[in-house]
C-alpha cells in the first residue's frame, strides 16, 4: 500500500530529471527539480511546471516551499507564499495533479531556471479538522490548479 511520495506525470514520464528527495537525515522537505529550463523575468509571475504529482493520506496536504537559496540569492519567492497540494489533487482530471510553482522573480534581471536545478521543496502534513466539520457536505475535487469550491 503507497501512503505518500511522488510520481512523474506522464507528459514528462519520458524525461530525465530528479525526482523529489530529502538531501540530509533530518531534512523536512523534499527537494522539487525542475524538468526543463525555465525563463523568469522580472517581476513576472510564471506558472512553473514540476513534472510530479504527489499521493498521501486522507488526512495530509504537501506543503510548498520556495528553497530559501532561491528566495536569498536569486530573489524568487512563491506568490502564494505557501502552495498547499490537497490529497485529492492527485490525478485529478484537469491536470493529473501536476505541481505547478507560481513563482516571480523580484529582481532586477532576468534569470534562467536551468533543468535540474532545486527550486523548492515540499513538505508533508497531517492536518487536523473542527468538531462539526463532518455536518458541512463536501463536494469531489473535479478539476485541477483553482478548482475547489469554484462550482455554484
């Protein structure tokens, strides 16, 4: 039984890149690769592709997290600060659950992400809900990237 990790989609199924690994004993996150280069200019927001999907448990999300080498010394930053990937991302219809970074680069010249390159880094968590939580219907995830609650 798979309880959680990472999975190439299958666009880039066929490309050489690293996949999402912790680099020391007591990491907490997983370093994310990007699978190809990727031209950022300034101040301008690109949706960055990962290549992967993640799979956990009911109750756990990944955590996004910009590397802090790339917010210190390349002046990247997330745009939502922190990208929250719910379990039920995973192979949804839109996009099979393809993480995507939105990323700005706040500096003054253009960069280059080069394929390879660690850009973030995702962390799992378990999440706790509210006692009444179960009394609210909830509806199934039917699409990808802004999809929830986006139904009338």
């Amino acid at each position: 039984m798979k309880l959680r990790g990472f999975e190439k989609i299958s666009k880039y199924k066929d490309v050489d890149f690293p996949m999402p690994v912790r680099k020391t004993k007591t990491s907490a996150g997983y370093d994310i690769c990007v699978p190809e280069d990727i031209a950022l200019r300034p101040g301008r927001l690109v949706m960055v592709p990962t290549g992967v999907k993640a799979y956990m448990q009911a109750d756990e999300f990944l955590g996004v997290h910009i590397r802090s080498s790339m917010a210190v010394k390349k002046s990247l930053r997330l745009v939502n600060n922190v990208g929250i990937i719910d379990a039920d991302y995973y192979n949804n219809p839109d996009n099979e659950g393809h993480i995507m970074l939105a990323i700005v680069n706040t500096g003054m010249q253009p960069l280059v992400l080069k394929k390879g390159e660690r850009v973030a880094q995702g962390i799992f968590y378990k999440y706790l809900t509210t006692d009444d939580d179960d009394k609210v219907e909830k509806e199934d995830r039917s699409g990808g990237f802004g999809s929830t609650g986006t139904k009338q």
